[in-house]
C-alpha cells in the first residue's frame, strides 16, 4: 500500500493522462501522424501487449504501471517501435533477494537493478535518426557507470515505508521511494554555481561565474527539450539600485527542423533533424565570464542567479521557476 501510494502520486502513473502529453499526442495525430505505438510504448506500455491502442480501457490509461515494470525481462535500447521484453504473468521481478509474496511469485532481477530499465523510455530516436531525448547516453557517458551508480541509486532513495501489508511495520522499516521525480531539493544538489572571480578597473567590471554539475548522472537539465536552466548576471548601483547592466545564458537542448530553426512544440519531437545541446553535461565545470561598463567612482552590487525552467507550448506562456542558486555580492569603489 505504501508503495502503491508512492507510486500513485509519481509522473509513471499520469503518463499517459497528463495535460501535457496529452495535448502532444493530440497535435501529432492532427499532423496526419499515427504516432500510438511509438508514444504508448511508454506512455501507456501495456497498449502494445492488449493492443488498445485507442487506450479505452482503463488498465491502459494508468499510464507506466507496477504490473509492466515488474514484468519486464529484457531491455532493447535502440529498438524505437518495441524497447521491452515482457512477460505477463504471476511472477514478478523486482531487485531483491530473498524475498515472498502471497499474492504472486518473486525472482530477483539484475535488470531492476540497471540504469538499462530506465533507458528503454529515457532514451528516444526519432525517424530521422535523431536522439532527442538522451538520459539513458547521457548516464553511459558519465563516470557513474564505472561508480557502478545506476539511475534508482538517485530516483529510488528509501523511504519510510512497508513492502507489503505482511511485512513488518517497525519505524525502520524502508521501501524504494517510487515517484521518481525530480524536486526543488534534488535540483540545488544537483548544480553548484560559485562566482570565482570578480574585478573591477575604473568603468570596466568583469565576472566570471563557474557552473558545475556536481550531483547528476547526466546533463542538466536532461529529458524534453522544453526545459532549461537560466544563468542571469546583474549590476545595479550600490546607492540607488539602478540596473547598469544585464546578462543571460541559456543552457538547453534545442531541437532544429532542416532548414536550421528551432522547434518548439512538445510534438517537434518526430520531426527534428539535429540537435544544438548547451547543456552542463555529468560532472563538467563551466565558466563563463561577463563584461559590464559601470560608472567609475560608484559602488556597484553584483547579483548571479541561477534558474531551472520548464515550459511547455501548453501552459500558455507560464514557465515552472525554480532558483537553483544565488549569489549577491558587493563591488566597492576601486
């Protein structure tokens, strides 16, 4: 029930239902593209085992569920129109050992146990030959696979919890914490943002600002194109306030038609032909610097902020904000 809980709460469970997907999924189909399998394959993976494609059954429309996940045997990466073995059953597979169920059978899974369970959905190859979605590589790519560190060392962090209405509910008891989404605390531990360097000479100010990925096993921010983070610098004056001067740096995957201009509809998946990537990748150190003309002689206050943006055509204008990190500091006279 705990787990269930959890599980009801996640992004798996309203896969398929969310406004977000839905509206997608709705724009590809008015393109004249039969996009049900290739979207349901993980959106609503049981579809492709019923075959409900048209998801009027209500198993379907649970989106990615207990049942699929514990049945899955086998994970084929590139394989865009079918990623997973599954076998339907009694038995279920999950990462432990030892373990027994009255409701079904147990065997212990490697496979649960491997970022390669995560990367039959977190990793997608449009028909062009595209990859516009690359957690799956962006892990492989990190050093967390020679850590021997897998995606469910972060998503799946215990939590006070019971495995089952059998199991002992002592207040130590721990469960896998299954909803699997990313929060305003994940995302601060995730990036350090430091101002190394700050100098003044008369009107000229320069800042040099080191971003650094320091708790991801891939690129921040990774998934759907339609996310970012914002790095802002400002310089205002001491006295008064006055903004002398403002920068931005964007850091996100864009996704490019072929004539070269960047698409931005969650659908635009399908139809991307390359890819322009700023992101900070697993473990890189970025430093980027800025110029700023100030007026000689006055205080200057310089402020660094870094944000983590989510926007989808679908909110109508409205961006999910939340402030990584920040920095305000005081420049005196030189």
């Amino acid at each position: 029930q705990d787990i269930y809980a959890m599980w009801k709460d996640s992004k798996h469970a309203r896969a398929f239902e969310n406004s977000i997907f839905a509206a997608a999924y709705r724009d590809v189909q008015r393109a004249g593209g039969d996009a049900r399998r290739l979207c349901l394959r993980c959106h609503a993976p049981i579809a492709g085992i019923t075959g409900d494609l048209d998801a009027q059954q209500a198993i379907t429309r649970e989106g990615e569920t207990c049942d699929f996940c514990h049945s899955v045997t086998g994970v084929a990466i590139r394989d865009t129109d079918s990623p997973f073995v599954v076998e339907v059953g009694t038995t279920k597979r999950g990462p432990k050992v030892g373990s027994s169920s009255k409701a079904h059978g147990i065997q212990p899974s490697i496979l649960h146990k491997s970022s390669r369970l995560c990367g039959g959905c977190h990793e997608f190859r449009n028909g062009e030959g595209v990859t516009t979605i690359s957690t799956f590589a962006e892990w492989r790519a990190s050093r967390y696979p020679a850590e021997l560190r897998s995606c469910q060392d972060c998503h799946f962090l215990p939590v006070k919890g019971r495995a089952s209405v059998q199991a002992a509910a002592s207040p130590e008891s721990k469960v896998p914490d299954h909803r699997l989404q990313r929060n305003e605390e994940q995302l601060r531990q995730a990036v350090r943002l430091d101002v190394q360097r700050v100098t003044r000479d008369a009107d000229k100010l320069e800042v040099a600002v080191a971003i650094r990925n320091v708790g991801s096993g891939h690129a921040v921010p990774t998934g759907h194109p339609s996310r970012r983070l914002l790095l802002k610098v400002e310089a205002r004056s001491a006295g008064n306030g006055t903004l002398l001067g403002e920068a931005t740096r964007s850091y996100q995957k864009q996704l490019l038609d072929g004539g070269g201009r960047v698409l931005l509809r969650d659908s635009d998946l399908m139809q991307a032909r390359s890819v322009q990537d700023t992101r900070i990748a697993a473990h890189e150190n970025r430093t980027e610097t800025f110029g700023f003309l100030v007026p000689a002689g006055e205080a200057v206050r310089v402020r660094v902020e870094l944000e983590y943006l989510y926007r989808s055509h679908i909110l109508a204008g409205n961006e999910w904000r939340v402030q990584v990190a920040r920095h305000d500091s005081l420049i005196p006279v030189n």
